[in-house]
C-alpha cells in the first residue's frame, strides 16, 4: 500500500494540478509565482515523480526558456530601457518581468504535469470515467499522455541522425540552424499524425464503441486523504485569487 | 598487420535498468574487409553498431576510431568519417522532400551547387528514386525509405560503412543492385561491417564473418 502523495487517486491529482496550473496562469506578480513554483516543485517531489531526472534530461533545452523571457521583453517593451541596439528597444524593465513571469508560468505548468505523470493512464482514464466523462475523450487523454515519451524518443533520434551525417550541431552557421531546427520538428509531427491514424484504424477493427456501455475491471476509490487534498487545494487556491485580485 | 579502423577493446555495454546486453567484448574491424555479422534476433547486433557510431557510449572498456579513443570524440566527429544506416529507416529521415534529404548535408559542409547537383543525381540514379525526387519521405513505402536513408548516407562519401540489416525491405532486384553497389564501394576501399542474415547477400560480399549469440562473439570467419 502505498502511502502520503504517492497514493493519491489521480482524481485528486488531477484537481491539484487544476488548482497550480490556473494560479499560474491568473497571476501576474512575480513574486506569488515563484511561490506558486516552490509550491508545486515540492509536492512534485512528494508525490514521486522523477523531476529532477526530467530537468537533468532536458537541461540542453532550457535556453529556450531564456529565448523565451528575452523574445517576451523585446515585444512588449514598456518602462526603463536597459539594452538598446541602434535605437530599438532591446531590454526593457517592463518586457523583462514579462519575460521572468512567462517563464515562471511554463514552469508551473510543466512541473505540475509532472504530478500527473505519475499515475499510469490506466488509472487517469478509469478517474475520468468515474467522473462521467465520456470514455472516448477519457481515452484520448490517456494516448496523449502515452505518446509524449514517445515523441521526445523521436526528437532524440533525428538529432542522432543527423549529427551521423557528419554535422556538428554546434558548428552550423546560424542562417541554416533555423532549417536544421525545421528538420527535428518534421518528422515528430508527422510521425505523431501517421501514429494517431494508424491507431484510430487499430481501434476501429477491435470494435471501439461497439457497446455504449462498458464495463471497467478496475475501480477506484477515494480515501480520506483525496478528500483532503481536494478541499485544501481548493481553498488555497481559490483564496489566492481572491487575495491576489482585492491586493 | 594494417591498422585496424575501428577498434573495441574489453567492451561492455547494458541499457538503463537493464541487464547487460554486451560483456566484454573486443574486436578489430578493418578497412580492407568486408565483415559481415550475423545471429540470431536480440543478440545485440544492433547494440553493437550503435557502440561502434557512438550512439550508444560503452559503460566498460573503448571504442577507437582511426587510432582515436571515441569517447573524446563529438557524434558529428565520427558522421564524418563513418556512415550508419539505422535498422529502421524510418529514424534517419527527416527532410520534407527526397533530394533535400540525400542534399541537405551537402549543403551544410559548403559544397559548391554543381558539385551538390551532379553527386544528387547521381545517388538518385543509383538507387532509382529519380522520378521520387519530389516526393515527401514519410509517404515512401518501407523499401523506398530504405533505398533513400542509404542513399543519404552513401552521398556524403564515408570512409567505413555499418549497415543494420540494408536489405530488409528490399525486393529481389534492389538487392542485387544494392550489393552491387557496395561491391563497387569496396573496390574503392570503403570499409564496411554489414548486419544481416541475408545469406545469399552475404555469401557474395562479405570476407568475413562475425556471428554473435547472446552479446558475444561465438564464431569469427575470415
Ligand atoms: N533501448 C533498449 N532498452 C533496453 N533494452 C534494449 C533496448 N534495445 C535493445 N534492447 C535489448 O538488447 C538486446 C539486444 O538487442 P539488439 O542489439 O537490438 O539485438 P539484434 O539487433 O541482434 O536483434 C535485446 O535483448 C533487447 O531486448
Ligand atoms: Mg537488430
């Protein structure tokens, strides 16, 4: 049996990364965010995901969290200017808290879906079930979750492939680094498209909604603690908002 | 003897949470062979070309690649001088159209447009995917990808080849013109480690033979 977070029905984890996730996105100031963030790294810890495995995995990635704060800031210019080129406002005060904020906000929403992740799509299927979700979006969900490991194995191997072509990744001159980037992204999306229909076609020859009515073998029930983790959730967040809206 | 182009001394290998795979294992691959190596599924063939390209790192022992020690060397250091054809062809291609699959690379190191153009078609010919050249890739069949990711590889001129099972996929006739091919490539001194079990393919190509059975060598040919 297990016990504490890591036994939590994916109901009740699903409802905590409702909760993170929508404070992140409501919130602008910085400084509840980066709250919000510790927040969810640490009941992402508790509840047994592998977060810091993850964030060593995609450390070479992380630049593009910065890409993303610098491209924020040098679009939504406002206040003091701090980098300038030829008369363009490069870094401003105020685009560069938009920046910090937007990244704050990713993060949250990443590491909370971590939370997610670890329930196997079995048991998030059968919670979404239980809760009168109709079972074909509650299977749509699960596949969403099983293929995104599937998806970065993919982004993995084209990088392999075509450094095996005699190219250093890092010596490409930056006018074609943005074609090489087009090259990664190609075959991950058609390969999720080929995948997805060849699936449906799967689906279809086993009789997927044949019967309007299933039968699960598996059920879950709540313990005292989902209870917990829901109404606290609950509140807190939703006393935040209140909070964060009157301030 | 000459030098041995790829060298593995005392290697061992085991994926994540995994049992090993491959333990310790030494072999000498030459440029003037052709070695082919063969066994029985899940024997670690394609383990073993990964180790020897660097897509898989060793836990235990060494990879040298032309009197260099692998490890210090980056993925695009070894592309440079040996070609892999993965055993799904499926993973090495990537372009959004067949020429700027096989040209892409090219471009890439600076090749002039006349030379680019006249070693394109000229691949086109060879592997007969001239009126493909438009084409999008992932709409190939099975043997058309296959035919194009050698393709890709052969265009960049390597100097050693490792080749995971090229000719699955492949009809009769493509076949005997692949092997003809990499029978002309090893006239010209290309060195090549071949994964098949295609023994007529094989039998006509290969100097040497490796067979593996549960990570290790258990039989080796010349
Ligand atoms: N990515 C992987 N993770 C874990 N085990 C693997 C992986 N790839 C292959 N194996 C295992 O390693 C062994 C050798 O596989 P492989 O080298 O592909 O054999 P072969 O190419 O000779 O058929 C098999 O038992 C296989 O299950
Ligand atoms: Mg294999």
């Amino acid at each position: 049996m297990k016990t504490g977070l890591k036994g939590l029905d994916p109901r009740s984890k699903l409802v905590l990364v409702l909760c993170l996730s929508t404070l992140g996105v409501f919130i602008q100031d910085i400084g509840i965010l980066t709250a919000v963030l510790c927040v969810s790294i640490a009941l992402s810890t508790a509840s047994g995901s592998r977060l810091f495995v993850l964030i060593r995995k995609f450390r070479r990635i992380l630049w593009l969290f910065v890409a993303i704060a610098v491209i924020q800031s040098i679009f939504a210019p406002s206040g003091r200017v701090l980098v300038s080129l030829g008369g363009i406002k490069l870094i401003t005060a105020g685009g560069l808290y938009k920046g910090v904020a937007m990244v704050l906000r990713m993060s949250i929403v990443m590491v909370s879906a971590t939370i997610m992740a670890t329930s196997n799509s079995r048991e998030i299927v059968q919670g979404l079930v239980q809760w009168k979700v109709p079972y074909e979006i509650a299977f749509m969900v699960s596949v969403a979750i099983r293929f995104l490991p599937l998806l970065t194995d993919e982004i993995k191997n084209v990088v392999t492939a075509v450094q095996l072509r005699g190219i250093e990744l890092d010596r490409i001159p930056a006018r074609q680094r943005v074609k090489v980037y087009s090259y990664l992204i190609m075959p991950v999306v058609s390969g999720a498209v080929i995948k997805s229909r060849e699936l449906a076609t799967t689906m279809e020859t086993r009789a997927f909604r044949a019967y309007p009515k299933r039968t699960s073998y598996m059920v879950l029930t709540m313990q005292r603690i989902d209870y917990t983790v829901i109404i606290t959730s609950l509140i807190t967040s939703i006393l935040t908002l209140i909070l964060y809206i009157k301030c | 003897m000459i030098e041995p182009y790829i060298e593995l001394d005392d290697v061992s290998f085991a994926y994540e949470r995994c049992a090993p795979v491959i333990g310790g294992l030494s072999l000498k691959l030459y440029k003037e062979q052709f070695t082919a190596i063969t066994g029985p599924n899940g024997s670690g063939k394609t383990t073993l070309g990964k180790i020897m390209t660097g897509i898989l790192r060793p836990q235990k022992g060494c990879v040298i690649i032309c009197g260099r020690d692998s490890a210090g060397m980056k993925l695009g250091e070894i592309g440079q001088r040996i070609g892999y054809l993965f055993q799904n062809p499926g993973l090495q291609i990537f372009a959004p159209s067949v020429q700027e699959e096989i040209s892409f690379a090219l471009g890439l190191k600076g090749c002039s447009k006349e030379e680019i153009d006249s070693r394109v078609s000229r691949s086109l010919r060879d592997f007969d995917l001239t009126n493909l050249s438009d084409a999008f890739p992932f709409k190939l069949s099975r043997g058309e990808k296959q035919r194009l990711a050698i393709a890709a590889v052969l265009v960049n001129k390597p100097d050693f080849l490792i080749l995971d099972e090229p000719t699955t996929g492949l009809d009769m006739e493509r076949r005997r013109a692949l092997s003809d091919i990499l029978l002309g490539l090893k006239e010209k001194g290309i060195g090549m480690a071949v994964i098949s079990h295609d023994r007529v393919f094989i039998d006509r190509l290969a100097d040497r033979t490796i067979k593996m059975h549960g990570g290790e060598i258990v039989e080796d040919r010349t």
